[in-house]
C-alpha cells in the first residue's frame, strides 16, 4: 500500500513538472527579434513596447545579453513598436497587423542620437514567419464578411485552404471534410485557445467508439455545420494549420483550427443584419416548363436570418465587452 501511495505520488509531481513545461496552446500572437546599432553590435537593456491601436493596451520587453527581445500574448489586432534607450534616437514602427497565432521576426538597429528623436519606419520587408515551419493559412474578417457562406457557416471558407478535401460523413467517421489525407474525424478545433471537440456525432446512425468516446469530433450543428461553434458575425478570424505544427498541437493528427472571436475597442460599434433567401429572387427550375405540361410554379422560399452585434469600452483602455447575437433563423410558406 505504501508503495502504491509513492507511485502515485511520483506520477502526481511528474504530471505536474510536465503540465508546466509545456507550452499551452493560445491564439496569441508573438514578436521576436534583435535590436543593434549602427555597427551591427547587439544593444542589451533596449525598451522594447508593443501598442494595440484600437485599445491603446501595452506590451512590454527588454533586450537580453544578446541584444534579442520576445513580446507573446499579442491577440489579434492592429499595432505599433516603440523602440527606445537613453543615448538612442527612438524608433516607431506604426500599421503593424497580428493575425491569430502569428510568430513574426522584426528586427531594428538603432542610430546614435536624443531620446527625443525619433525614426518612423513606415515600411520595410513583409513580415515573415521564420520562427515556426507550421504550415497554415488564415481566414482574417475581411474574407467571412465579403464571401457568400451558404447556411451562415464558416465552413465554405475552411474548404478553400490547400489541402482540405470535402468528404462524405457517416456513423463511423464525421467531420465534414479531410486535411492531407487525415480522418474526417480527426481535426482538432479551438476557440479562443479553449477546445471545441466533444464526443457527440453529428452524423445518423450514431458515432464510432474511436473518435465519440476520445473526444474528437468537432462541435457541429445537428446539420453538420459550424454554426454551432461561433456564428459569423462573432468570428474575427481564424487560423486552419495543415502539416508540421508545433508539438502543442497534437491531439488529433488532422488540421488545427484556431478560431478568434471579435472583440470590443475603445469605440462603440454596432451591427444590425437580415440575411434573406426569397423564391421571388430565383429562377424557375429548368425542369418546371419544359418538362410539364402546364408548367409547375417555383418552390416557395422563406428563409430570413437575423440578428446583431455590439461592442465597445468597459473602461477606456482597460476592459472592453462585446456582444453578438445568434443567428434567429425564420423559415415561412405561402399556403398553397
């Protein structure tokens, strides 16, 4: 008995040391690189901030014996890069956009000069991921509110990353489509860094035991479709990774999606939207008139979907809300 207590005990304080060394997996973004001067000599003690314009929250870093700096936990947004030290004219990168788990190098040398002064680098090369060999691609909000969605899914925008291929669901292996090969099943879904997978099929007929009981499947609707996860107008974007991603994503062997729900600013928005469907705007089927005689009238269509969203400042530049309906679907017939 005494001996099983140890055991347990050990494995208590190794599942816990391991628990911390882990990385956790998060939709935040990270900015690293090295800061030199004018003779390529690396800089230590360098200030090194990182602004959300749309929140004015800061973001802080130094510089290391080794003239490097990482600022992590960025979410997604619009920011900028102050970049000072006594001795130093000060430098200002402005128009800097962070997508959901980005890992991007910038790097900046510094000129010999007053605090006081300062250099805005308004352009400069693209900004690369040269830290991480994932590949992925991401769905920012300008695609979800521009591109048709049949059903107010964000699954038709998922279907246009490389390597997804729509596949069949059945009891034995649901998930709507397959990455590189991988199980239907076998995808692995987050939103805002928390898992969206359970262990309920979507499909008729049931789940296998492999993926319902482990926990697998994503959260769909009764429809099979994403509906259920976040609605449209709640996504701010996300992040879909198809091949050698890092070693905290490794649940499921198939894609990781990371999803990024909208967040409120320091200004108040609001949205108001009526999605309708109407037989009154389609054409008659082919088949109706040339095939039946007299011709049969179109299908009658009713489908209304609406809702809204609003968002804004708790306390300005400290704590914001948002708020965003669901989707209230209206389906009605004309009697015949």
């Amino acid at each position: 008995m005494l001996c099983r207590r140890i055991v347990g005990l050990l494995s208590l304080v190794l599942f816990s040391l391991c628990s911390t060394l882990l990385p956790a997996q998060t939709t935040n973004a990270t900015i690293t690189g090295f800061i030199t001067d004018q003779s390529k000599a690396v800089i230590t003690g360098i200030k090194v901030e990182v602004i959300n314009t749309d929140t004015s929250l800061h973001y802080g870093s130094t510089t290391n014996s080794e003239g490097s700096y990482t600022v992590t936990g960025l979410p997604p947004g619009n920011y900028k890069i102050q970049v000072e030290k006594p001795g130093f004219k000060a430098i200002v990168k402005p128009d800097l956009v962070l997508h959901v788990q980005d890992v991007v190098a910038i790097n900046f040398t510094m000129a010999i000069g007053s605090v006081s002064e300062s250099i805005t680098v308004e352009g400069g090369a693209p900004l690369v991921n040269t830290e991480s060999a994932t590949v992925s691609t991401v769905v920012d909000r300008q695609f979800a509110e521009n591109l048709p969605m049949n059903g107010r899914s964000f699954q038709t925008l998922i279907e246009l990353t490389p390597g997804v291929v729509v596949v069949g669901s059945n009891a034995f292996d649901s998930g709507q489509f397959s990455i590189n090969g991988q199980r239907a099943a076998s995808n692995y879904w987050m939103v805002d860094g928390v898992s969206a997978n359970v262990g309920i099929s979507s499909s008729p007929g049931g789940f296998g035991p492999g993926e319902g009981l482990g926990g697998t499947l994503g959260s769909f609707s009764v429809l099979g479709g994403t509906n259920s996860l976040v609605s449209v107008d709640a996504m701010e974007e996300f992040r879909i990774q198809t091949s050698t991603y890092a070693p905290e994503f490794g649940r499921t062997p198939g894609g990781q999606i990371s999803i990024v729900t909208r967040s409120g600013k320091n200004a108040f928005h609001g949205t108001a939207f009526d999605y309708f469907r109407n037989d009154i705007l389609d054409a008659s089927d082919w088949f109706n008139g040339y095939t039946n005689n007299p011709p049969l009238p179109k299908a009658e269509e009713r489908q209304n979907d609406f809702g809204g969203t609003f968002s804004g400042p708790i306390l300005k530049n400290r704590a914001f809300f948002s708020f965003h309906t669901r989707d209230f679907a209206y389906d009605s017939h004309r009697p015949h």
